[in-house]
C-alpha cells in the first residue's frame, strides 16, 4: 500500500553524493554521484554501494541536469539490497525539516524542489506538508 502523500518525480541525469551526518564523519568527503531513483518534497531514494544504515542521519548534495544543485539533510529510513548480483542497494531517505533554524534544511532547497516538482492535491486541498515544516 502507497502510504506517500506528495508525487515522486523520476529524473534522468540526477545524482547525490552524501556523506554521514556524524561528529566522526565531519571531515569525511562525500560519496561519489550516485543515481537518484526518484524525488518529492520530502525525501528520495537512491542507489549505492556505501555503507548506510536506517536511522542515520545523513549530508546531501543533489545534482540537477539544469546545473543546479542543493544541499539536504535527512534520516535513512530504508536500505534495500538489490538482487541483481551487485553490492548496490536501494536507499530511502527522508529530508529533515525545512526552516531557518542551523538544524533544518534551507528554505532555498524547499523552494527549489517547489518550482521542479508538482504539487499535489490531496482530496481538495493543496498538501501543507511542507509548509508546517518552517519555523
């Protein structure tokens, strides 16, 4: 069952590099560009061969075929092996919320996810999501 309230957009020519959001992984470089499967508002999932665990926090920067990029911050909440004989896995990670406080994701990112993605309706009214993210 499809639990998700906003639209996820298929990209071609989209990839993130991350890292773990940690105090030990502070001065750790990010991963390489990896494939983004796909992307909301509020969270995307990836492919990778890096080591990730549900739960972890983790340092996003996506890369848009526009040239544009943004960072994110957000929690791992799904890591599934993929059966095709490679060490890659599916990962799901939810954004962090987005507002003005040092721990939030940029207003900017929010905004620019606002003018790629659709927006969507849930019955008849416009999601709120995001909007009751901002502080």
């Amino acid at each position: 069952m499809e639990r998700r309230e906003l639209p996820r957009l298929v990209l071609n020519n989209t990839s993130v590099r991350f890292k773990k959001l940690n105090p030990a992984a502070f001065w750790t470089r990010l991963s390489p560009h990896f494939s983004i499967h796909d992307l909301s508002k509020s969270g995307l999932s990836f492919k990778t061969d890096f080591p990730v665990s549900k739960g972890e926090k983790v340092y996003l920067k996506v890369f848009f075929s526009d040239g544009n990029a943004i960072t994110l911050k957000g929690i791992v909440k799904w890591r599934k092996e993929l059966s095709n004989g490679s060490n890659m896995s599916l990962v799901g990670v939810q954004f962090l919320p987005f507002g003005k406080n040092s721990d939030y994701n940029d207003l900017s990112s929010l905004n620019y996810l606002r003018k790629l993605l659709p927006s969507t309706h849930v019955g008849s009214q416009i999601s709120n999501e995001f909007n009751e993210h901002l502080e």
